[in-house]
C-alpha cells in the first residue's frame, strides 16, 4: 500500500488571483539605497511624496527618477518590472493559456512613473490602500527595526510592522481559502505587484525606524509582428497623476 502511495504525483496548482514576485536584493543594492535615502532625509525641506500618499508617517521624501539613475539603480528595477510583466503575459497572451490568444512573445517596455521612500516610526501606519496612474507598484525594505513587544497576554505577535495584501473577498476557510497574505518585512527583499492589489501597513513599537521604498511603474506590451500597443499603460493611465 505504501509503495502504491508513494507513485501517486501531486501538485498544487493556485492559478487565479494576482502575482507578487519577489526578489532578494544583494547587500551593495540595499546599501546604494540607503546611503541614498540617508542624503535624502537629511536635506532639509526635501520635496515630500506625501500630500500624494494616505500613510499616517511624517517622512515620505520623494526619490527623483534621476537620483535612481545617479546611482545605477534604474536599470536593476526596470529589469524587475519587466521580468514580472514578461512572465505573466502567457496568462492573457498565449494561444493554449491566455484568453487573447496571440503568440506571447511580444515587446516589454517599462516606465518609472514615481518613487518615494517611507521612514516609518513608532505608531505610525499605513491605511489599506492601493496605488494609482499606474500598473506595477513595487516595495523594498532597506531598513527593519526591533520591535518592542505589546506582552499582551495570551497573545503572540508577528503582525506588527508587517505588511497585508488583500484580495479576493471573504475568507473561506473551509475550501481553504484566504483573501489576505501577510508578510513580514525583511532588509534587502523588493516585491512587484500590481497597482490594483490593496495592501496595508501596521505600526509597531520601539525607536528604530523602518524603512522601504516604493515605487509604480507604467509598461507597454507591444505585439512584435504588428507594432500595435495590446496591454498596458493608456493614455488614462499616464495623466500627470502619480
Ligand atoms: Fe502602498
């Protein structure tokens, strides 16, 4: 019987919902970032990203497009919204997955339309939120804090100074389902997810800051054969809004 077991294969397929990819940024990437939001912070009347954003945080110094070029960093982030984007095309471009048919391999290109850098203290959070004029949002942490303990009793908590995503309802814990996906904060790790995707911060307690990055992103699907734009940014989309 055990042997008869062990030849039976699964796997689990989670097809449905949004994508977040991540990746695990190399120590001189996080370092660059934080030297250079160390500059930031510390000019004074820094240009403020936060009239734009609902975050209840003091510092969210905007980061220019030509600070990232400063420091090479541009390229490494477009490469992660372009891979993200290339990798999920077949889920709506490919004649055996995608419900446009068509080939799948057509033109990438990626935009920065904003980036800013969140210094986040004590008590301070982040409403459930999404982001707007634009498709691909990402984040990166460059610096996570000890927390001090609530010592409620009876209670654990992993949850401060996490971040939720939220999706898809209800939950629905006797198919197993749940809408949301909390993820503690790690220096260096840089998620891409779609704009759309809601997504909340919790405040935590203790002295230090934490502090990430986010940024959104335009992109353009181009079909490679006819030139004609097939997914992506419009002219909606890209209307001087960040
Ligand atoms: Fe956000």
């Amino acid at each position: 019987m055990e042997d008869k077991q062990q030849k039976v294969r699964t796997s689990v397929m989670r097809p449905f919902g949004p994508t977040i990819l991540k990746a695990e940024m190399p120590d001189f990437v996080v370092n660059d970032m934080i030297d250079l939001t160390d500059k930031i912070l510390e000019t004074p009347d820094y240009p403020s990203y936060g009239s734009k954003l609902i975050g209840q945080i003091s510092s969210e110094p905007e980061i220019t497009k030509s600070q990232l070029e400063s420091i090479g960093m541009i390229e490494i982030f477009d490469s992660l919204v372009k891979n993200y984007v290339t990798q999920l095309i077949p889920q709506v471009i490919s004649k055996s997955t995608g419900t446009l048919g068509g080939q799948s391999d057509p033109t990438v290109e990626v935009s920065l339309k904003g980036c800013w850098a969140i210094s986040q203290y004590e008590n301070e959070y982040n409403p459930v939120h999404s982001h707007g004029s634009c498709q691909i949002s990402c984040i990166m942490y460059l610096k996570v804090p000890e927390f001090t303990p609530r010592n409620i009793e009876g209670k654990n908590n992993d949850i401060d100074g996490c971040i939720e995503f939220i999706h898809g309802g209800s939950a629905d814990h006797n198919h197993f389902i749940r809408p949301t996906v909390r993820i503690k904060p790690t220096v260096g790790d840089f998620y891409v997810f779609p704009n759309t995707l809601l997504h909340t911060v919790y405040p935590f307690l203790g002295d230090g800051e934490r502090r990430s990055i986010s940024c959104n992103y335009l992109h353009k699907v181009i079909d490679s054969e006819t030139g004609v734009q097939v997914l992506g940014d419009s002219v909606n989309a890209n209307n001087g809004r960040s």
